[in-house]
C-alpha cells in the first residue's frame, strides 16, 4: 500500500527537470533563427564577397563633404582616372580579357529633399538620389517592382519606401504609376520595406520615410545635390593593389 | 545478521535505487528534448530560410518608351489683331466657337479710329503753318529740288569769299591809308589841314559812284523790260507822269521808271555838282605855301584815294554780308516749306491709309476655324497691334515638344506609335512628326515634336506621352527585379523544386543570361537557357542569395 502510494505521488524534480529541457530545445531553436536573422543586416559590406567570394575584388568607400560641391561631372573624372590608374599600373591579372579594361563597379549617392505628390496625398520626403550601380551595393529589400539602374532609358524612376506609398497613395501596390514632383512626373519603380542598416546612417539617420530617385533626373539642374558618398568594387588581383591605384589618383589625394 | 548490517544493505540499496533514479530522469529528459527538436527542426529550418517572390518566366512585347511632359500649343494660329484704337460695343463669340470668313466677331463704338481723328487734326494744324509761314515770307514755297546741300554749301563758299575779299581789301587800303599818313605826319604839321577836306571829297566821289549805279541801273531795268535806250525817252515818260499824277490818275509802270531816272539824273548831277565843290574847297586849300605842299597834296591825294577805297570795299563787304543774309534766309524757307510739304504729304497718306484699312463697326473673321481665345470684353479699349482674338485656322491643329536626351531621341523614329498617359484627354491621339535638335542645348539633347488630334485639347494645357517601338516581340521576358549581376555576368535565379518525404523543397538555381536585347520599365528581354513556360524566376528576397540555397516561398511563410 505505502509502495503503490508513492508510485501515485508526483514526482516534482523529474517534472522540473524535464520542463527545463523543453524550454532549453526551444530556446536553442530560436537562437537559431536570430542568428540567421542577424546575416541580413550585413549586405552592405558584402558586395565584395557577393560577387567574387572576396579574393580578387576590394570595395572602397569614400565620404564627400558637401562643401566640395562633388556632382555628376566630378563622378566621370572620378572613373576616367581610376581606369587610367590601373592601365598606367599595368597588372593584367586586373583586365577583363575580352574588353581589355579593368572590371570596375561604382555606386554614389547625395540626399536632398522633394516635395511629391501622388493620388492620395503630398509630403516632403528625404530623397536619396543615386547612381551608378547603387543596388548592387545597397539592395533594400524590394516588396514589389525593381530596381532603377544609371542604364536605364528613362530617368525619371522613383523608389519608395512603404510608409511614403501609404502617404502619397493610400497603399503599397502602386509600381508603376506616376508620382508628381517640379512639372514632371515621376514613376514608381518599386516598393521598399526600410531595414536598418548602414544605408540609414548614410542619411539622416532619421525614421521618416524615404524615397530613392536617380541622379540623373538633376543632370540639367543647375543646382544638383552634392554627392556625399561614393564606392568602388575593383579588382584587388594582389593585397591593397585598389586601395594603392585609388590612392595614387591625385583628385582623391587632395580630397580632405 | 545484525540490525547494523541490515542498515548498511538496507542504505546501499537505497543508493542504487537514486543512481537508477537519476539516471532515469536525464534519459527521460534527453528522450523529451529530442522530441522537441524533432517536432520544431523543420519548422525552425523553415524560419531561417529567405523568403522569395517569384513569377513566371514568358515571352511577350517590351514596350521601349521614351516619356515627357509637353505643352500643348496651336499649329499655325491666326492672331486677329487690329490697328486702331477703339472700343468695342459688343462681343459676338466664345471660345470653342466655330466662325467662318467675314463672321462678326467685334462690334465696335463709332465709326473712326482714334488714330484717323488725331491724323486729321495733325494735318490741319500741318497747313495752316505752312500758309503762315508762306504769308510771312518764312518760306519759299514750290521749292521743287533746289534744296540741295551741295549747291548750298557751293553758294555759301561763293559768298563768303566775296565777304572775306572786301574785308581783306578794307584791311588793304586801310593799311595804305595809314602808311600815307605815316608819311604825311612825318612831313610836319602845316597849318593848313586838309584831311577833313580830303575826307569830305571822297565822300562826294562816294555819293556820285551810288547815284551813278542807280541810274545805270534803271537804264539796265527799263532795257531788260521795255527795251531800248531810256535816255531817249525819260523826259517824255517824265511829263507823261506828271501829267498823269495832275490828272488824279495813276501812272504806268513805264512812265513811273521815266520818273524815277529823271530824278535819278538830278541827283547824280547833284553829287557830281558837290564833288566839284569840295574837290575846289581841297585845292585852294593846297594853295598856301608849304614847302611839302605837292608832297602833302600827293599824299593827301593818295589818303583820299584810299579812303574812297575804303569806302568802297566796305560797302561792297556790307553788300556781300547782306546777300549771305538773304541767301541763307531764302535757302532756311525753302528748306523749311519742303519739310513741311513733305510732312504734309505724308500726313495725308497716312490718312489715306488709315481710312482705307478703317475696321468700320465690326471686326470680322478673316479666316474659318475655331475661336480659341477672346481677350476683349465689351467696353475694353484696343490697343494698335493688338492681337484682340485667336482662331485655330480649319485644318491647322494642335502641336506639343518634349526634350530629352539625345541618347533617348537615338531609340525612336518618325511615325512610332504614340500613347497618350493622361487618361482625361479621351479620344485624343499624337503622331511624332519631327525629330530637331534642342534650341537649348543642341549637343546632348533632342526635341520631339507631336502633332495632335481631339477635341479636349486646350492650348496652354499640359500632356504626358510616351513614344517607341511596342511592336518587339521577344521569346523569353522576365520582370527586370529578377537579372542579377556578379563578376561572371549576367544571370537569374531560378525555382528548382525537390520532392522530399512531408513536403516539397525548393532551391534558386542560377541560369547565365547571355543577352539582354532590351528593357521597360518593368520588364527585360532576355537570352537565356531556360524554357518560357512553367518555369518560375525569383524576383525578390528577404536576404542575398546563393546560388543552390534553399529558400522558401513568401506564400508558404503565410
């Protein structure tokens, strides 16, 4: 009887040991998934390793201050001489073989504001204004639509985040149609979902919305935003072989 | 046994049974946390994977489109303008009105323009001058081309020579005079002056010379106009005269020039009869006895001489200044009369003009088409030259340019197919016509220029179009968020799918583009392995992916 009593008799230590195991699986399972989580917010600084596994590519990143008043023009001397550096430095581990010319990728951006308005609404929002490959270097995570490239035929494309749909249009849907900004219309190449990362300290580094157009729609203006950032993938065949072709470039030696 | 053994037996069995006990538990927790994971592997696997959209690989058109923004504006307008001023009663169209040639478009107050009235009275004023002046004798009228500058200037030299060849001859003769009294002074003073004597002489020589000229010149007067010699006939002419005046009736012209000479001749005789007086007077006066008396006498003879010169030369220069005056004064009227004939003249074309081109009391359409704008309304005054309404002519429409760059105007042709991309101009349609250099900046942009058609279009207003080539029609298309790009090219993912016990996996699967023949704004024209059916490309991801990852799809995470 006294047996059968404490056989019936819960048996609390193994019940709290085994909810601790439990709890310790789950906890390992979520570890899991934020660590995977965490890779996301890495994809600006690994453009290199995206595109060559990181051996024969370096990717160097420049800050412009605005009083240098760095736009457009500046941008093609800027590609003019660091192609020119690395055909006077001559490696020919550097050069695509069928072009003869060195494999070189650039990206830049300035901010500025714009005033917009869509179906729904009007706001002034922060504006990036980009070009060369800008998405390569920074893919934002597209909810619908595409990217904009320097390629492209037509300039006047805009990128707009969620919360700027909701403003100017009342929804999140809205690729393809036309926002007004100046006299000119503009399209909506695409939605974007805004993640942290180091594209929001580029900028203000404020939680407003914010829009992405291309450079290319101020080619004409007389008073186009000044570039503050511009970055380089190039070929790095040998250790610090960009970083010396870029440094033997006079116009970014003398960039304070 | 003892009761001590049977407690130590009795402990160690106890401790037997906590090993086994201990034992069973961390097996029984081990068991349960493997069930767990069991359980949530998948679904955590499935949580760590990135989220992909896809959509279906397939073949259609890629709209290539140049887009802008223009302004609409009229082909050829017909700006009705008026060239007077005037005010008008009453409007008889609005815009959008259809009128045809000789349609009232204006009615206007009165019948003359105020241009014409101030002609009319600028004209008058023009002619009532014109006949002062001639009345005065400020102009010389019928004028005809004497008013020649050459022949003026020419003239002017002539008669300023004259006056510079007197003055230089007073000049002369008075220097002469001076060096004979020089001399006459050095010879001493006599009692005996003669000077005022001699002065008095010339001054009757003077006289004689004048009174001579005017009876030489009456004589040349009455033979240029009666002919024949008047000393033949003045003593007749004289008593017929007189005759005529004792009778109370008025003499001829004739007998008046008999008159004038006869009394011409006495004056002369006259001054030749004091000439001799004062000539007597000087030569008694030379009679006293003065050693240099004959030179005195010459000399005194020489200064008279030369005081007669004097004279002379100084009416003669005085007689060319006077006709210097009366030339200038004659050329000044006919100057003045011409311009002010021709002031006249042109006054009275312009008025002819002016009425000629009167509006009258309307304004009429002088063209068919439609009434584009108005900018008068009734009692609004018009202004010369004022374009007072538009008409967009029958046949004539409507135009827009767009600028773009010129790598843009390089991608379409004259006569691509043009999309309107406002959706309230219904109906209208746009053809490019022309493809010009831009007037602004003809290096790096081109003009596009569309002709349109419709019947909502205003001039002013603004228009979207969008020009190229929609007729390209490519075996494989993707949406342009699915190319990739890495140091080896071009590429897109594909979903490859594996059937796997409990469900299905799905891997991206790189597939090399060899080709992009072109891209809209949406979509992008490729050349790649890849069938154009039921295969589905991944266009966007929670995360960068690598090739040969496992991903899932945004549906099934729902």
């Amino acid at each position: 009887m006294e047996e059968n009593a404490k056989k019936k008799k819960l048996n609390i230590p193994r019940l709290v040991m085994l909810a601790t195991g439990v709890l310790l699986a789950l906890l390992v399972g979520i570890f899991a998934l934020v660590l995977e989580a965490g890779k996301k917010s890495l994809t600006d600084q690994t453009l290199v390793n995206r595109w060559s596994d990181g051996k024969e590519f370096a990717q160097i990143s420049l800050f412009i201050s605005p009083s240098q008043y760095v736009t457009n023009d500046e941008i093609g001397l800027y590609r003019h001489e660091i192609e020119s550096g690395y055909k006077t430095k001559g490696m020919v581990a550097a050069f695509e073989p069928e072009t003869g010319n060195p494999n070189l990728m650039d990206a830049y951006m300035a901010t500025t504001t714009m005033d917009l308005k869509g179906e729904y609404g009007s706001k002034t929002l922060d504006t990036f204004c980009v070009g060369g490959d800008f998405f390569l270097f920074h893919p934002v995570r597209l909810l619908s639509g595409n990217y904009f490239s320097e390629d492209d035929l037509m300039h006047d494309y805009i990128l707009l985040d969620e919360e700027a749909a909701w403003d100017l249009f009342g929804g999140t849907d809205v690729a393809g149609k036309k926002v007004e900004w100046n006299d000119m219309e503009l399209v909506v190449a695409g939605i974007y979902r805004r993640e942290s990362g180091e594209i929001e300290t580029l900028a203000a580094g404020n939680s407003e919305p914010k829009v992405f157009v291309s450079y290319d729609l101020f080619k004409y203006d007389p008073a186009k935003p000044a570039i503050t950032s511009y970055e380089l993938l190039a070929p790095n065949p040998i250790k610090n072989y960009a970083t010396d072709v870029v440094n033997s470039i006079t116009v970014f030696r003398m960039m304070p | 046994m003892s009761e001590e053994t049977t407690k130590v037996i009795k402990n160690e069995e106890e401790g037997k049974s906590r090993k086994r006990e201990w034992i069973k538990n961390i097996a029984i927790i081990f068991l349960a946390v493997m069930l767990v994971l069991t359980f949530f592997s998948n679904t955590i696997m499935n949580y760590s994977l990135p989220q992909v959209s896809t959509e279906a690989v397939t073949s259609g058109n890629i709209k290539n489109q140049v887009r802008g923004k223009g302004t609409i504006e009229l082909i050829d307008p017909y700006n009705v303008t008026v060239n007077e001023t005037r005010t008008i009663s009453s409007v008889h169209v609005q815009e959008g009105d259809l009128v045809e040639v000789g349609d009232v478009i204006f009615s206007l107050k009165g019948e003359e323009s105020e241009e014409l009235e101030e002609a009319r009275t600028e004209l008058k004023n023009a002619e009532t001058e014109y006949l002062k002046n001639i009345l005065a004798g400020n102009y010389t009228p019928n004028a005809g081309t004497d008013v020649d500058l050459a022949s003026i200037q020419k003239s002017l030299a002539t008669l300023d020579a004259a006056i510079q060849n007197a003055e230089n001859n007073v000049v002369y003769h008075e220097n002469l005079k001076a060096e004979y009294e020089r001399q006459l002074k050095a010879l001493g003073e006599y009692n005996n002056d003669t000077s005022e004597l001699s002065k008095q002489v010339a001054a009757a020589q003077l006289d004689v010379d004048n009174k001579q000229t005017a009876v030489d010149n009456l004589k040349t007067q009455y033979k240029n106009i009666y002919g024949g010699d008047i000393d033949e006939k003045y003593i007749a002419l004289t008593e017929a005269y007189n005759a005529a005046v004792e009778a109370g009736n008025t003499p001829t012209d004739e007998e008046k020039m008999g008159y004038d000479y006869t009394k011409a001749l006495d004056n002369l005789a006259k001054a030749n009869k004091t000439l001799a007086e004062k000539k007597y007077n000087l030569e008694i006066a030379g009679y006293n006895t003065d050693p240099n008396a004959t030179k005195k006498k010459e000399l005194n003879t020489a200064i008279t001489n030369e005081e007669y010169q004097i004279l002379i030369w100084e009416k003669a220069q005085k007689d060319a200044e006077d006709n210097r005056s009366e030339y200038v004064k004659e050329m000044t009227g006919k100057i003045d009369a011409a311009a002010a004939s021709e002031k006249i003249t042109a006054l009275q074309e312009k008025i002819a003009k002016l009425e000629k081109d009167a509006l009258g009391s309307e304004i009429t359409a002088p063209v068919a088409g439609k009434i584009v704008s108005v900018s008068k309304v009734a009692g609004e005054s018009t202004e010369p030259k004022e374009t007072v309404c538009v008409i967009q002519m029958e046949g004539k429409g409507y135009r827009t340019t767009i600028s773009v760059e010129s790598k843009q105007a390089s991608t379409v042709r004259v006569g691509d197919e043009v999309t309107i991309e406002d959706y309230f101009y219904y109906g209208v349609t746009a053809n490019l016509v022309a493809i010009q250099p831009d007037k602004e900046d003809p290096k790096n942009k081109k003009t596009l220029v569309f002709d349109l058609n419709g019947e909502d279009l205003v001039p002013g207003g603004q228009i979207s179009l969008a020009v190229g080539d929609m007729n390209s029609y490519y075996n494989l298309t993707v949406p342009k968020s699915a190319l990739r790009q890495d140091n080896k090219g071009d590429y897109i993912l594909i979903l490859e799918s594996k059937s796997v016990p409990f469900g299905t996996r799905y891997l991206a699967k790189r597939v090399d583009v060899t080709q992009i023949y072109a891209t809209d704004d949406f979509s992008a024209a490729i050349e790649a392995n890849v069938e154009p059916w039921g295969v589905y490309v991944i266009t966007n991801a929670t995360r960068p992916l690598k090739v040969g990852e496992q991903v899932r799809l945004a549906e099934e995470a729902k």
